[in-house]
C-alpha cells in the first residue's frame, strides 16, 4: 500500500494502574520530556484496578505543556457521546489543543452490562459507533445553525445547543478490526488505531483497502484518515524477531510500516522508563531520517548509534539542562578513559553487563521524576505538605507507609547504597583490571562525595520544609542541585563506564 504522506508522529501507551499512580503520570511526564509526540491510555471503567482514563488524561493535560493526549480508545458505551464530545473540547481549550480522540465501539460485553451499559451486537456496536460519532461532530460545530439532532437506533439527541469548539480539529480515531468497522473508519474517522499484536500478516494492507475504498465512497480523499498503529517489543543487542532487537532494527522495520504499510503514528506500549527513553531518543530519530531520506529519493543511511556505535549498549547522553545555579564541580576536567577498539565484538552477556549499569541508573532517574512531580504540585497549591504526605504513603514503589520526608530520604538511601557498591567494589575491580581507568573511577569516586553532601542538602532541606516560612524553596534548589549533579554524574559514569565493564566483565 502506498505512503500516505503523513507528517511521522511517535507516542506511548501507559498501563493507568490504580496501585501507583504517581509513576503513571510521571511516566507521562518523562514522555514529554523525551520528545515524544503523544501519550495514551487504555480506557476500561469496569476495571477497578485502573485510574478513570478521562480524570488521567486531565490530570496528565495539568502536568505537561506539549505532549498531545489521548484514551486508546474510549469506551463509547460507558460514555454518552454528548457529554464525550463537551469533555473532548473542553479538555481541549484548557491544554491548548493537545487533545485526541480515540474511540472503541466496546467489548467485554459483561463488564459494561455489570456497569449499567446495554449489551449490543457486534453489528449494532459498529451503528452505535456511527451514531455517536455524529453527535460528537455535531456537538463540536458550534458555528452551525440549529441545535444538535441525531435520531439514531441507539443515540438520539434532540434539540441540544452546540458547542464549545475544540481548539483545533480534534482527531477521531477508531480501533477497528473488522470490515464494517474498517468501513466506517474511511467514512467517517480521522484515523485508524488497531494493535500490531492483534493482527496477522497482510491484515494492514487489507485493512488500508478497505478504509481507502469507503473513503473514496464517501467522497473523501484516503489520505484524510491517518494510520496509527499500537506497538510492543523489546530492545536486545541482538536481533531474535520483529520488534526484538536493537533500535536501528526497530527503525528499519517501523520505517518500512511507514512506507510500505502508511502508518505514520506509532505509539510503543511501555511502563519502563528506559524503554520510553531509547524509543524516544533513538528510534523515532532513526525512522524520521530514513522515511525522509526515501521519501526524497535519496540513498538513506544506515542507522547508527549516536554513542557508543562500537558496542551494543547505548549510555544515556547528557541533555545540558541545569536548574540550579550552583556548580559543585567543573565538569571540563572530567578525565577520560581509553578509547574502545574499533575491532574488539562483544557477547549477549557481555553486552547485558553493560546495560545493567544503565538499568539501575534509569530507575534513579525515574525516581528524581517523581520527585519534582511531587513537589511541583505542593508548590502550585494543588497539594498541601499534608495531603502529599497521605498521597505518598499510598504509594507502592519501594514500600509502604513513605511520607514526604521518608520518601527523599529513602531515595537518597538508594542513592547512596548504589554508589558504596560501586566505591567499594566496582570501581576497585575496574582499576585492577585496566589501570588506565584509575583517572576517571578516582574522579568518579569524589563525585560521589560530593552528592553524598547534596543529599545532605536535601536532608536538611525537609526539615525546613515544616519550620521555616521558606522551606518550600529551600527544598526546590536542595532537589534542583541534587538533579544537575546526580543526572550529570550518571551520564558522565555511563559514557566512561559501559564499554570498560562490557569489555572487563566485572559487574
């Protein structure tokens, strides 16, 4: 089938666990942060072990400036479309226009009966479907003359007034399987979502098919309909299948989705902060370049790593940001170690020792995250020190019953624990095995110290917090300074660490 030509837009799909919803939305956050395009959540409000999609995606909308937001999808018979298309807008205006609108003709048929729904055919699913979609677009043309009617088998609105608008064309995008579903995608959607994991080979093109000739039915151009497409894998250094293997595997094969397929929206379901980050950082760049490249008819290049393309494990490359003034050391003097072998091949286990180290450092980052989610909220007025201190002991990451203090302190406990490990064992090992390391594990060893006191700071910081009238700013620039040092710190040991200990073989 051919490229539809679309703009490519890379997203993720966020299980919205009730258990820990704090990681929920900063996972959110760190999306926007990566540079990704989109964030999405399931929506099931039979489930009671998942937040209520629609609160989430406002609550999210409140926590990011970017990042567009959308259910995938929303059950339309659990929501009345009416009300579906007010809130659509509403949210809409309030983020200004990042929101999107998936939408499922509904399943689990028994759940939504148990919730107060109607049970319906398959064939009366795909007419409700329809019907709601009228109204939803009915709703949003407040300019038009006349109130809002829809005398549908299923949905019938008489007389409603219109409005509010959206504050751009929102997008309406179905997750269809089936051919009346496919149909009705190409009449009437902006766009098609179905999973990759529900579908079989050639179930793309078929499906594109039968969506371009509905549309051309309709009277409308196939391009209009955007191609979306849920994903899920793994990065491995190694390539074993579809989807499993290392980035420039996943660009290659999501490029070829894009051109060869149309999809030109991809969404990777994840709840690991590493997977988002390099799916982000490396893939998305690397399918943008070679659709690009074919795309103009030149040769595309071949898709390399930006660090460490002499081995299968990828450090996290420092971003430069700083939110602190304070500058607890000069980073230009940073030693360097060896230059890594151009001719030197790594195994799946020596290759897996690397990335260890950067596994353990993504869950630290992910807990500073969560952090300055945490105190963004108090320091907005959205949450007082009390109510965050009943918020975190809800809390399930590490353990139970944290208040906010115990909560930085058994972050900072982390911390510390992880660089004794490394100063009493790791780094030593390092020295011993190739002493020309000895400069940069030496320096790495008193930056250690040096976060040892900035983890005082933010000791003392949560004290202040309680007594003292200014206490909600001394801790911003404890955590702010803990930031710049740690993330510093960690990229810094990464780019001169990972090859060494792929390499040596000590972890």
């Amino acid at each position: 089938m051919p490229d539809y030509g679309h703009s490519l837009e890379f997203g993720t799909f966020i299980t919205p666990t009730v258990t820990d919803p704090d990681r929920v939305v900063a996972l959110a956050v760190l999306a926007e942060q990566a540079g990704l395009d989109l964030v999405t959540f399931q929506d099931h409000p039979y489930q009671a072990g998942f937040l209520d999609t629609w609160t989430l995606l406002t609550f999210v909308a409140a926590r990011t400036e970017r990042v567009h937001l959308s259910a995938n999808v929303i059950n339309l018979p659990l929501r009345p479309p009416a009300v579906l298309a007010r809130s659509v807008a509403s949210l809409d205006l309030l983020s200004g226009g990042r929101a999107e609108l998936g939408l499922g003709a509904g399943a689990f048929w028994d759940a939504i009966e148990a919730m107060g729904g109607r049970r319906l055919t398959a064939g009366q699913a795909v007419r409700a479907l329809e019907e709601g979609i009228d109204v939803i677009r009915q709703v949003w043309d407040a300019d038009a003359r006349g109130p809002v009617r829809v005398d549908g088998d299923h949905y019938r609105v008489r007389g409603a007034k219109r409005g509010p608008a959206p504050a751009h064309d929102v997008g309406i995008w179905l997750g269809a399987y089936k051919p009346r579903m496919l149909a009705l995608t190409g009449r009437a959607a902006d766009g098609w979502l179905p999973s990759l994991s529900y579908l079989q080979a050639g179930d793309l093109e078929k499906g594109n098919a039968i969506i371009d000739e509905a549309a051309r039915e309709a009277g409308r151009d196939p391009s209009a309909v955007r191609r979306l497409l849920n994903i899920g894998g793994r990065f491995a250094t190694a390539g074993r299948g579809q989807l499993d293997g290392p980035p420039e595997q996943w660009a290659e094969e999501l490029a070829d989705l894009a051109l060869t397929d149309g999809v030109s929206t991809f969404i990777l379901a994840t709840d690991d902060p590493g997977d988002l980050r390099t799916f982000a950082q490396e893939v998305a760049p690397a399918v943008r370049e070679l659709v690009a490249a074919e795309r103009q008819g030149s040769p595309a290049k071949k898709v390399e790593r930006v660090i460490g393309d002499d081995f299968g494990v990828v450090p996290t490359a420092d971003d430069g940001v700083r939110r602190s003034k304070v500058q607890p050391w000069d980073e230009s003097t940073r030693p360097t170690g060896p230059a890594h072998d151009p001719g030197r091949t790594y195994t799946a286990h020596e290759n897996a020792a690397g990335q260890h180290l950067i596994d353990v450092h993504d869950h630290l980052r992910a807990e500073l995250t969560q952090i300055h989610e945490l105190i963004r909220q108090v320091e907005a007025g959205s949450m007082g020190v009390g109510q965050a201190r009943d918020h975190i002991n809800t809390m399930t990451m590490r353990q139970n019953n944290w208040t906010l203090g115990t909560y930085c302190e058994s972050y900072c406990r982390i911390v510390t624990t992880h660089h004794t490990i490394e100063d009493r064992s790791l780094f030593p090992r390092l020295k011993s095995a190739d002493p020309r390391l000895a400069p940069v594990v030496d320096r790495l060893a008193e930056e250690h110290h040096v976060i040892h006191d900035v983890l005082e700071s933010v000791d003392k910081a949560l004290v202040a917090l309680v007594s003292e009238p200014d206490g909600m700013d001394r801790l911003r620039e404890a955590v702010d300074l803990l930031s710049d040092t740690l993330l510093s710190h960690l990229s810094y040991e990464e780019r001169e660490l990972v090859e060494p200990i792929a390499r040596l073989g000590v972890l």
